[in-house]
C-alpha cells in the first residue's frame, strides 16, 4: 500500500494545529529553504517552501507525504526527496497558483512516480 502523498506520515511526529512556518526545510542531501506557509486542508495538505538563497526568488509547493520527520526542538522539517527533485518541481507562485486545481494537479503528476 501506497502513502497519500497529500497526507503526513503518522511516523512524522506532525500534530494537528503544529505551526510550520519559518521551519528549516531539509531534503535527504541536504537544507533546501524555509517553510513560507503551511495548509492543513484534508485531502490537499502541503507546506511551501521559499527556496532563497539556495533557488533565489523560488517557491515550491511540497505535498505533506513528502515530509517524514518534524522536529519541533530543531524547527525542521525533513523530506524524502532530493534537492534536485525538488529543484525540478512545478515552481510556486502564491498570486497564482494558490486555489488553482491545474497547478495541483501539474504538482500531483510530479510526485506521483515517487509514490507508486
């Protein structure tokens, strides 16, 4: 069985209501920004992350699946994708895409081959 990639794991040590902003984001080779903003909307739960100055001017939209560790004492967040798959996800812009089922589903299409 799969992992709902829009869903985090129950190992992930995420709480409901866990305020995520400003969390250090940290792929599986190394930091990759800081958490912009963070949604709890069942079915569609993701954190967005500001990729400056790694990826300046760069925002990219992580499903919760990817997130398998919270580490509230460190304010980390650990993610099971590299930083250059994260690299080349669909950019994130909030005047844009935020509510826009095509780029949702254009990030789904993306990270879909990492859950199957």
């Amino acid at each position: 069985m799969t992992h709902d990639m829009w869903s985090y794991h129950p190992e992930s040590h995420h709480r409901p209501g866990m305020r995520l902003t400003g969390y250090t984001v940290v792929a599986t080779d190394g930091p990759i920004g800081i958490v912009d903003e963070a949604t709890e909307e069942l079915g569609s739960t993701y954190v967005v992350v500001d990729t400056g100055p790694w990826v300046p001017g760069r925002h990219v939209l992580l499903p919760a699946g990817t997130i398998v560790r919270v580490d509230r004492a460190e304010e980390k967040l650990f993610v099971n994708r590299t930083r250059d798959e994260i690299k080349d996800a669909p950019a994130y812009d909030p005047d844009r895409d935020r509510g826009d089922s095509r780029y949702r589903e254009n990030v789904a299409d993306y990270y879909r081959p990492f859950y199957s």
